[in-house]
C-alpha cells in the first residue's frame, strides 16, 4: 500500500530490501548478463516480457516504474508488457453473477495459465524469436530467492541441453503449506498407450483424502510430493504449439476456484465481499500437453527420457516468497517479507561460512517473531551470481552479532575483514556505465568504467545499527544507526584498505577517476588519493 495515498499497489512495487520487488528481479537477470560479459567478452540484453493485469492499476504501475528508471538500462525495445484479461466472478453460495454495476460483472485475474493463450495473441513468441531466443525462465516476481546461486542456470541449461519442452525447479515440500506439488504421471489412455510425464497439481487435498503429509528423509533434497514453486523452464516453440490451439487446452489446468473472499463495489456504491467463484487456469499445467508415450508400461528411470524433467535444490534457494503482510496475531511468518527475508540472511550465512568467515548461526522462523535478526547481509548478485565465484571475492574473517555489510559492487575483494558494526559500500556504477543510444534511451555498457573494493587485513568497528529503535523495518531495509563505515565510489572510481584498523563513523567518498587508498599510521590512518592512470 502506498503509504503517502493509501492506494493499494502491486506486488512488484513491495520496496524489500532497498527497491521494489522489480527491480529486484532486473538485479538477478543482470548479474547473469555480467557474469557471460565476464566469461565471454560479448554484451547480451536478455528480453523481458511480464504479464500484468488491471487489478490495482498493476500495468499502469509496471510501465511507470520502467519509465522512471528508462527500462533499466536496457532500452524500451527488450521488454514486452501484456495485460492479463479479467474474468467473471460468480457467488460462491447461489452461483448469481456479482455484478458491480447494471450488466458489468464483477472481474478478478483468471490465474497465470492465461500467459500461454495471451503471449501467443499479443505476438509475444515471435517477438522472442526475433531477438533468437528458443527457451525462457519464468518466475513470479515476489519469489525473492529464485536466482539464488545455480537454480535457474541449471533449470536453463538441462532444458536447452537436452532440447526438453518444460522443466520445474523444486524443493521439499513445507508441511501444511498452501502449495502445490509435482508428481510423475502414469496413465493408460483409450488406445492402450501409456503416458507418463512431470506435472502439478496445484490444489492439494492431502487430508481429505486420508494422505499424510510427505517429508523428505535421510537428508533427501527430494520429498514423497516435492514443492511447485512456479519457476519454470519452458522450450517456446512448445509453448506457442498450445498456446495457439483453438480448444480449452491453450488454458491448462483450469478450476472453479471457490475458496477465496471477493470484495467488490456493488451497483450502489456499497463495499461488498462475498464467497466468491472464478475460473483460473495454471501455467504451470502446461505439462499436461506434454506427456510421452509408450507400447508398453515403462519401469523406473523413465523421467531422464521425457520431455518435462525437475531440478531440486535446498528450499530456501529455490522458494520464498513477499506476498502476505504479517499480522500481529500470526504465529508463522511463512510467506511474509520477515519470512523470506530471513532465508536470505540464511543463505547469507551459509555462502560466506563456506568462505572462512565467522557468521552467527540464523535460528527458527518463531524466535524472530517479534524481534530484530542476528545481523544484515545484502550482497549485490552481480558478486557472483554463483556462489563457487562469490567464494572467490570472500576469503577469512569474522561478521559479529548485529552487524550489518551491504555490498553493492561487483569487482570486490574481502579478505580477514572483521567487521563489528555497519559496513556499507556502494558504487554508481556496478557491472558497468551508461550510454545514450540513437532513440536516446539510457543503455548499461557491462564493464565499462565500473567501480572497484579492496579490503585485506580489515578491522572495522562501530556503534551500527540501533537495533532499538522502533522505526526500523528491516525487511525494507529501513534501519536506524548510530555510526557506520560508509564507502561511496563514483564512475569507475577505487577503494583500497589494507592492514588497518577503522574504528568510528567515517564517509570515504572516492570522485570518478581516481583511487582512494587507507594507510595505517601512528594517528590511526591517512588517506591516500591519486587519478588513476589510464
């Protein structure tokens, strides 16, 4: 919600951590685009297409956060924005229309299954093709963990590889969650040919029918039913083949969903809510349409053939979710911007412990309930985005209790920093710097004139954070403190520390083109500043 016009905005527009959720999602897809930069030499423009709807002003609010940060730096002509269609909405009691006005239904979003049906009307697959595209990842944009190290470059790269026509990322199932699973299909169709194929059923019904809820076991990332999490791979010219049918099979998976309240405005003005009943359709049941089959019923081992396949990965690197707002009564903060934020603090911890470096342990979800957390680590994705590249940065050292270390640059060294308190350093320019393109459009050169940190042999500390106060949201990353190091590079600007102690609030602001040096002396330290030589 808009805090200063109390309108109800979009989840792409939730500010967590810093920025809002889109901008969120951008940082993930460039820091794979600066990693190939960095491998390859070649710069590539991934093309985005988002699917919006009309629901809370959402695609007015998407193009207008594009607008106001010019696409990006990626130009207006590498995004495709499609609206999502409305659909009627019945009551749930007497199945009468809800209508908002004389002969205008009442209209909600039918489900993501639209997207299949509406990229193919709206041209968005040969939209794909022209920028040479064959497959594509797709992601729900309030997942904040979805690009965690490897999960989608390796949901990418098996579906590519093997030329499959759908892929799943998955994980252990959380117990009692309002989630769906996958499941391996097994059928014998009307000509006596057996199907089998990777799918979802998105709405369990474990316990009316008796069925316990499935763990993993034995240390297993794979459970009895693991996790949909709707990041998935999908081949295009699949997609397209279904999304252009002309029967009810271009929208998978559909269902009367009757299970959630609808407010609405009634043809008197009045705010109304009622059980309400929408058809919705699935994206992800687009697996449906493509099983294999066989002349004879087929034994284990028979997933790595078809052409749906699933990777796994450990749950808080796969999925978690920004979508419900914590209630002072809930008992859980699963699927809340405190929950999701605490995975990331956990994989936080899990990277740089791997790294040599002392990180306190992140406890349960329910001792964090209504308290601060253990310590606030923000690292750029572009440091990696694979954690086997991070481990190369971040060698040594310790991050005490309470601290906070947020990183927003990308050619970065750490080595046996011990940090008490806040370290913050930012870079105007990341992964590189912007030129103006012949429309005029501000577009993101990776490795030109990009901001470069070194730390060796580092002491840092100061007061930080006030855990205390109450204004502190961490979870937007809105936090007071009482002192903290704070290190701004400009252009292509350089920082440098080495074997000293820094101890206090201190602001080292190093101007475009040159390279700014701390030196250990007698007094405490001296700043060293030189251009740096082209």
């Amino acid at each position: 919600m808009d805090s200063d016009t109390g309108e109800s905005l979009p989840a792409a527009l939730l500010p967590y951590c810093g920025r809002s959720l889109l901008e969120g999602l951008m940082r993930d897809l460039q820091a794979r685009e600066f990693l190939h930069f960095k491998i390859f030499g070649k710069q590539c423009i991934t093309p985005v297409a988002v699917m919006t709807s009309s629901v809370k002003n959402n695609h007015e609010h998407i193009v207008a956060i594009c607008e106001r940060l010019e696409w990006f730096g990626r130009g207006r002509e590498n995004f495709r924005l499609f609206e999502q269609p409305l659909v009627p909405v019945v009551n749930a009691e007497d199945g009468k229309w809800l209508i908002s006005e004389s002969l205008l239904p009442v209209g909600k979003p039918g489900g993501h299954g639209a997207i299949w049906k509406l990229a193919c009307d709206r041209g968005v697959f040969e939209w794909l093709y022209r920028h040479g595209r064959k497959g594509a990842t797709v992601r729900q944009v309030s997942n904040v963990v979805a690009a965690t190290d490897l999960t989608l470059m390796a949901l990418a790269g098996i579906g590519l590889r093997h030329n499959k026509k759908l892929g799943f990322a998955s994980c252990e199932r959380r117990p009692g969650a309002t989630e769906g699973v996958n499941v391996l299909i097994e059928k014998q169709n009307l000509d006596g040919l057996w199907e089998y194929g990777i799918t979802c059923i998105e709405y369990t019904e474990f316990e009316k029918y008796g069925i316990s809820e499935p763990t993993a076991t034995n240390g297993s990332l794979q459970a009895s039913y693991p996790a949909n999490t709707n990041i998935l791979y999908v081949d295009l010219q699949a997609a397209q083949e279904v999304g252009s049918r002309k029967n009810a099979s271009c929208l998978p998976g559909i269902v009367l969903n009757l299970k959630k309240a609808v407010s609405y405005v009634d043809h008197l003005g009045f705010e109304c809510s009622a059980a309400g009943g929408r058809l919705e359709c699935t994206m992800q049941n687009i697996a449906d349409n493509f099983m294999n089959t066989y002349s004879y019923r087929c034994s284990k081992g028979i997933e790595s053939e078809l052409d749906t396949f699933i990777v796994y990965n450990e749950r808080k690197k796969v999925t978690s979710s920004a979508k419900r707002k914590l209630k002072s009564e809930d008992r859980s903060l699963h699927q809340t911007p405190e929950g999701s934020l605490l995975d990331i603090m956990r994989n936080a911890h899990d990277l740089l412990s791997s790294c040599s470096i002392e990180v306190p342990e992140v406890k349960d979800n329910n001792e964090y309930l209504h308290s601060g957390l253990p310590f606030i680590i923000f690292l750029h994705p572009a440091l990696g985005p694979f954690w086997d590249i991070v481990k190369q940065k971040f060698i040594g050292g310790s991050i005490s209790k309470g601290s906070e270390l947020q990183i927003e640059v990308a050619e970065f060294l750490w080595q046996d920093v011990e940090l008490d308190g806040s370290l913050i350093i930012l870079a105007d320019n990341i992964m590189g710097s912007t030129k103006r393109n012949t429309d005029g459009e501000q577009v993101l050169h990776y490795g030109a004139r990009y901001g470069r940190c070194k730390l060796q042999n580092v002491k840092i500390v100061n007061e930080g954070i006030s855990w205390d106060s109450p204004s502190n949201v961490y979870w937007q990353h809105h936090v007071e403190r009482s002192e903290s190091l704070k290190i701004i590079l400009h252009g292509n600007a350089e920082f440098e520390a080495k074997d000293v102690v820094l101890k206090g609030n201190h602001m080292f602001e190093v101007p475009d083109g040159h390279r700014m040096c701390i030196i250990q002396d007698e007094a405490g330290f001296t700043v060293k500043l030189d251009p740096i030589s082209k």
